[in-house]
C-alpha cells in the first residue's frame, strides 16, 4: 500500500515541480508515466470492474501519447520505464517481508523453550536469547536501510532535480 501511495505521489510531485519550473516536456513525461502505472494497476487489479480493461486501456493510450509528445523516439524506452515504476512500487513489499521474518525468527525463539526442562531449559533461554539479539539488531538496522533506500532510489529522483548555486562556504569574494 506504501508503494502504491508513494510512486504515484512522487510522479505527482515530478508534475507540478516540472510545470512550476518551466520543464514542460519533463511534467508530460511524468504525467505519461504516471497515466502509464495507473492504467497497469487497473488492469492487473480488476478495480473496476468490467470497465477496468477500458478504462485501463484508455489511460494507457493517453500516456503512451504523452510519452510520445515529450520523448519523441525515445518513448519505447518511457513504455519501458512504466514496467520499471510497477517493479518500484512491489519493492516496498520488501519491509513488510522483513516484518514477517521478525514474526518467524522472534517464534522459533520462543519455541526453543517451550516444554524444555532442565540443562535443556538453560540452552534454550540462551539460544533464544541469542535469537532475539539477532532479531532486535534486525529489527532496528534493516528497516532503516530498507526506507533511505526506498526514499532516495524510488521516490526521490521521480521529482527532485538539484539546481540552484554549489555550496562553497570558505571561497574569498563571495557575496552574499
């Protein structure tokens, strides 16, 4: 549900800093684009209905025209690229397997001393100890490295384009 709100929103995103910016063919493309993902995701989800494969159909047809008012010949490789933007969105399925690993290791811990008793009970509160280590360690470290890499890999370059002065802070005769 994250990808399927965040692709789309930075392709929104892309739209409006492309038209705000003067960048006309870049909001087209991104608007091509954006129509181009809408119309896979109708499709492959049946949203609505038995008019999803029109409606579908049409979005499509319109993108692929933007896509090819702003690209020109390159628009196979904008056609392409949608495919590239659904692969985007399944990626954040990512951290909700990560979640579900947590529940299966965090599981398997617990198990490790149920019924256990004696020395078995001891190496058992001490593999599951280790296990919940591990599984904390994961928990915290990869769903960190999981989201900046969603935002900066996914999200970020569908709108953000650096612009602007470098940033030289200890150069002589600068004005501010």
């Amino acid at each position: 549900l994250f990808g399927v709100i965040h692709i789309p929103l930075a392709l929104i995103l892309g739209i409006v800093e492309g038209y705000k910016h003067g960048h006309k063919t870049h909001a087209e493309e991104k608007l091509g684009m954006l129509l181009g993902l809408a119309a896979l995701g109708i499709a492959v989800t049946g949203i609505l209905g038995s008019m999803s494969s029109i409606i579908a159909g049409l979005s499509f047809i319109v993108g692929v025209g933007f896509l090819i008012k702003s690209m020109g010949a390159m628009a196979p490789m904008g056609v392409m690229e949608i495919l590239g933007l659904s692969s985007n969105v399944l990626s954040y399925a990512r951290l909700m397997a990560l979640g579900m690993a947590s529940v299966a290791l965090a599981d398997l811990a617990n198990d490790l001393i149920y019924g256990a008793e004696g020395v078995m009970l001891l190496v058992g509160l001490v593999g599951a100890g280790f296990i919940h280590l591990f599984n904390i360690g994961l928990g915290v470290f990869s769903p960190t490295v999981h989201a900046l890499r969603l935002n900066y890999v996914e999200f970020l370059p569908k709108f953000y384009e650096p612009e602007g002065r470098n940033y030289t802070p200890f150069r002589k005769g600068v004005a501010w």
